[in-house]
C-alpha cells in the first residue's frame, strides 16, 4: 500500500484496523509521523505487529508513505522479534543489527520516486525471505491459508485435526509464529471480509452482512466489529463517531 500527499499546514489522519497481518512500513514526512493511542513518534523504518485495537497514523504536512503487509510468521522468521512482543506496538527498525538496514535507508533517502522506493524495500524483503525460508513452521503456514481461504469461518479443532496436532500443540504453535491464538486471529479475518463487504456497500441488509459472514446474529457482529474499530456498523457507513 502506498499513501501520499498532504499539504505544509495541513494534518492527515490514516486510520487502519486489525487485519491478522504485522508490516513493515517506510514514511519520509516533512514532519514526522506519530502513531495514535500510543502518541508515539515514528522512526524511517519500522514493523508493527498485530493489531487488535484501531490505530491512527497523524501526520502534519507532506508525507509518503509505503506499508508492506507481511504474513503473520513474518516478524519471527524474517527479523527475529517474538510477534507476541509487539501486538499494538512497533518495532524500529532503524535500530536493528542487520547492515541491509543502512544500505536500505541510504538508498530510500536519495529517492523520492515512488516505484524506485518500492522496489528498494521488496528487495530488501526478498533478501530476508531467501535467508528465513527455510524456517518456516509448514503446518502452521497451512492452517493460515486455509484460515484465509474460508473467511475465518472453520471450526479450529478440524483444523489442528488435518494437521495431527492436538489443539493445544495447535494453539502453542500457532501463537508462538504469529502472536496469536488461531481463534483470535480466524475472528479478526472474519471481521476483515464484513469490514470490506461494508466499505464497499455490498449489501442490502446489515442483516446480510451478519449472516453471510457467519456471526451468530446482529448484536454479536456489532460487539465485535466495535471492538476492532471503536464504532458501531452504522457509524462506520456513516464516516462518523455519535
């Protein structure tokens, strides 16, 4: 994903929700870029973990922006952070001991041009990918697909059951490489697709949406789509907060 513009006097405010996936993003602002609840000012280059709660990117003046979404074993098996160690956080990369790190923000600072800088960081990505490749939990790889493939809407026993794992051994695994319990993170794929069937309109009845994405009914939905955006359905359509 790519953001840019703003204007010197004026503020932009990004709002991003739980989505089951960290990222890395890179953001070269006229005036830094603070992250809201947290009120934390932003370095070049950071990842950020998983988010349960809806963040706020404000940024006063110009400002690019480029966020690459990762897989939710990512932050283990690329950078070796603990993914349970910054859900709702962030991590600065600018600090991390790797010398691709300096070469990449060296490069990233002499260009302004959108596609040369996305293609520095997919770079970068690749050249981290192709040393971690191999450290890649498979059966946990799999049941994030098949989680992703369904909506979230899969009993999880059967899956730690296609997989011969126990459920514990399941959820032990699972949350080690992403930081999360699958259940957590099946809920936050399935709020995703009613987030996305509702920004696009794509409905007749919130009663459509309640039910074509599995929740048991509309008081459910609501509790649970407050609690990933801080606004009730109807808010959410209507662009704002009563």
């Amino acid at each position: 994903m790519t953001f840019e513009g703003g204007e010197k006097l004026a503020k932009t405010n990004l709002n991003f929700f739980a989505d089951g996936f960290p990222g890395l993003v890179y953001q070269k602002t006229a005036n830094g870029l603070k992250i809201n609840p947290h009120k934390k000012l932003m370095p070049e280059l950071f990842v950020y973990g998983q988010t349960l709660k809806p963040v706020e990117f404000d940024i006063p003046g110009e400002y690019q922006i480029i966020i690459f979404q990762l897989y939710p074993f990512a932050l283990k098996r690329l950078f070796g952070i603990e993914p349970k160690s910054i859900t709702d956080d962030c991590y600065d990369l600018t600090t991390y001991k790797n010398f691709q790190v300096a070469d990449v923000l060296k490069k990233l600072s002499f260009n302004t041009d959108r596609f040369h800088m996305v293609n520095t960081l997919s770079e970068f990505i690749d050249e981290l990918t192709d040393a971690g490749k191999l450290l890649f939990d498979p059966p946990i790889f799999k049941a994030i697909e098949i989680i992703l493939n369904v909506n979230g809407q899969l009993n999880l026993a059967n899956i730690a059951q296609e997989l011969n794992l126990t459920k514990r051994t399941f959820e032990r695994r699972f949350f080690s490489e992403t930081g999360l319990l699958p259940k957590q993170f099946a809920k936050i794929i399935q709020f995703q697709n009613s987030l996305t069937q509702l920004a696009a309109s794509d409905y007749n009845r919130l009663t459509d949406v309640v039910y074509q994405n599995g929740y048991a009914d509309q008081s459910h939905f609501i509790r649970v789509f407050k609690s990933f955006t801080g606004k009730t359905p109807g808010q959410f359509t209507r662009g704002k907060i009563s």
